[in-house]
C-alpha cells in the first residue's frame, strides 16, 4: 500500500474576504473530490483571505498510480485562472517506509 500527500499553496486573484475565499477555494476541493476520488480539504492559511493551504491525500496499490493522481490534481490546480499556484510539496509514504 502506498500513500501519497500533496500540499498546494495557492494566492487567491481578486479576494477581499474569508466568504469570498470561500467561494473560490470550496469549488476546487469539491471538484478535486469528484474528478480523482481523493481526500481533499483546505489545510491552511485560514485566517488569511488571499492564501490557502489545499491539502490532497490518495492511497492506492501502486506508487506510479499515487503519482500520476497527485500529478494531475497539481495540474488541475495549476491551470486555475483565478488563482497562482505558489508551490506544490509532494510525499510518497510505502511499505518500506517505518
């Protein structure tokens, strides 16, 4: 069993308030949750309304295929107008790992 986490930090476009944060960052983890079946929740920065911590977890048999989902949801995330990816941390736990 392999499990895969995955850390976005992300700066919000034209956001001045934690309602109007929520707007944007809500539609990105309900559609991350539907398009790649994985654990997903806003994890930090929530107290800042232009910042946010997306945090995504998968887990799977194989470890390319932990990859290849956590690739595609930065992808997904990356390619959102509304905001600019600041940094994606990948991490990759297996059975060797103790």
């Amino acid at each position: 069993m392999f499990v895969g986490a995955l850390e976005l930090d992300v700066l919000l476009g034209d956001v001045h308030s934690l309602k109007q944060k929520r707007s944007v960052v809500r539609p990105i983890v309900a559609e991350l949750r539907r398009k790649f079946e994985v654990s997903v929740a806003e994890a930090g920065h929530l107290d800042l309304h232009r910042r946010a911590l997306i945090g995504v977890a998968a887990v799977a048999a194989d470890a390319e295929h932990v990859r290849d989902v956590l690739a595609a949801c930065e992808r997904l995330v990356a390619g959102r107008p509304e905001l600019e990816l600041l940094s994606a941390r990948h991490r990759l736990v297996g059975p060797e790992d103790d």
